[in-house]
C-alpha cells in the first residue's frame, strides 16, 4: 500500500513555513485592512477589463459560497470601491467595476504586494532567483495549476551554470518525448563544450530565453565550413521548455539567430534535423527555411530520417 504519509507531512510543513512568511496568517494581507480572500476578489474584478466583471464568473473562478462574496461586494460599495451592475446581454447577471476610489486602493495593495515579493527575492543571487521560480512552474505544472509564464520571455548571453542546463534539459526532454538514448545527450555535451570552449564572438552566439526568472529555452549560431565558398552559419540546439511553448519563444530564438548571422556577413544558413520534430519545422518553414537533403539513420537508439535545412540570407 503507498504510504503517502511522509509526503503529506512534507508538503504541510512547507505549507506553514510559506503561508507565515508572506503574512497570509495576519489579519490584514500586507498591513491592509483587507483579507487575503477580499484583495483577491479586487484583483479578480480589477483585471476583468474596463466594464467590469460577471459576479457569476468571479463567484467561479474564486470558489467562493455567493454568501460570502456578497457580503465582501456590500463592504467594497459601502467603502465606494466598486459599483454595481448588470450585464449587457443578460440583465439576471450582475456586473460589478472599481471605481476611481477603488482603482487606486487596489493599485496601492498590489505595488505593496509586489514590494513585498521583491524583497524576498531580493535575498537571493540571479542563479537562486531563477531556481525558485523554475520550481514553482514545475510544482504549478505538476498540480495542474494555472501558472503563467511571469513576465515578457527576453534573450540574454549565457551565464555559469547555463550551458549544463541546456546539456541537461536536451537529455531529459527528450527522452520522455522522444525516447532518445543516453548518446543523444553525449552529442549535445559536445557541441556545447565544443562552443563553449572555443568561439568567435563576432561570429557565434548563444542564446538563452529566459522568463520570470527562469530558463525556458536556447538556441546557438556557429559558423560551418562551406565546400562552394559561401558563407555559411549553422542554427544548433533549439530548445524551449514545455511550461513556455505556444508562447512564441521558439520563433523568437530562431528569429534572433538569423538576424545575428546576416549581421555577420554569413550568406547562408543551414540546420540539421530528424523528422516528427514538427513544432520546429513549422517554425523553419515559416521563417524560409526548406528541406534540401533527407536520408535515413540509425542514431540515438531510433531509425530515424535526417534532415538537412538550408536558407540563402541574400
């Protein structure tokens, strides 16, 4: 029989340890007057656009008994934080708006909460900070929370520690995703060591995506000897974490890599492949790569179709 007990107590624990540090045990959420369940029904109606938002809706997103939320609402009016309404297509739902007076409380409640957030962090180095972050995407993911991505996706230079993530997290995804053997990791290992090493930083890159903190994707321009004389510029090692695809941080990468590699003077740009990678190929269609070479291989413990991509940059 599983014996869930340990894991239990693990997660009650951390629970307590949290819910003290950020205040959530105070009386009032961030020295306020208000409780954690009223700044949430504020910021519910706050991001529910100009018109306000479906009392209905807000009721079931919160999970809150129609009671409880009442009466919250009757104080938000008596205070004249929001104002009353219905709903244009339906007059048997109500509506409810921040008023000016209320824009400005909530306003006020949230630059604290932020503040709040940040001089915890603030406690910590980059490498901790995106640590945290990334493990509170994953423990998200894990319950199937909805947990967004944090903040706009930026692209930076590597830093310690980053070139053995892209290592580790080529292996494990795809693995799972793929099945690919322990070998498909010794040939990234490679190439990254192989760049790492030894670049020109006029004429190479590497790139990191990063998100509310976190490493959510990577991407390399290396120069590749070219048999006709042309210039040549080869895209390696594309990868963005599963809690950030369909945010568009793989066009972004690829986009990034193409224009460093026309500014360096390269004329050409190519890519190696298998097949089924079709996320990835969408993005090389889309952007003006095409298919000039297939042959099929047996590698990373698969038989597999290898692809070669090219792109003239004029």
């Amino acid at each position: 029989m599983l014996d869930l007990a340990p894991a239990v107590a693990a997660v009650r624990s951390f629970n307590r340890a949290y819910t003290k540090l950020i205040g959530l045990l105070d009386e009032g959420l961030v020295k306020s007057p208000y409780t954690l369940t009223e700044v949430r029904v504020l910021f519910e109606i706050a991001h529910a656009g100009p018109d306000g938002g479906s009392v209905p809706r807000i009721r079931e997103d919160l999970g809150l008994d129609a009671g409880y939320l009442s009466r919250i609402l009757a104080r938000f009016d008596e205070e004249g934080l929001v104002v009353k309404g219905r709903a244009a297509e339906d007059a048997r739902r109500g509506t409810v708006a921040l008023t000016e007076r209320g824009r400005s409380v909530f306003s006020g409640l949230d630059d604290r909460s932020g503040e709040q957030v940040a001089a915890l962090l603030s406690r910590l180095g980059a490498e901790d900070r995106g640590r945290l972050v990334e493990a509170m995407v994953q423990v998200g993911s894990l319950l199937e929370l909805e947990v967004g991505a944090g903040s706009e996706v930026t692209l930076r230079a590597p830093r310690p520690g980053d070139y053995g993530w892209a290592v580790e997290r080529h292996g494990v995804l795809y693995a799972v995703e793929r099945d690919f053997d322990e070998t498909f990791e010794a040939d990234v290992a490679r190439i990254v060591a192989d760049y790492a090493s030894s670049h020109d930083p006029e004429r190479e890159a590497f790139w990191i995506a990063e998100a509310g903190g976190r490493r959510v994707g990577c991407i390399a321009c290396v120069r590749r000897p070219s048999e006709d004389g042309v210039e040549t510029a080869q895209l390696r090692i594309l990868l963005v974490e599963p809690s950030a695809r369909g945010l568009g941080v793989g066009r972004r990468l690829v986009e990034e890599c193409l224009g460093f590699a026309r500014k360096a003077g390269y004329r050409r740009m190519v890519l190696f492949t298998v097949d089924g990678l079709s996320a990835a190929h969408r993005i090389y269609r889309d952007v003006g790569f095409e298919v000039v070479h297939q042959e099929a291989v047996e590698v990373w413990g698969h038989h597999l179709v290898e692809q070669e991509w090219r792109m003239e940059l004029g």
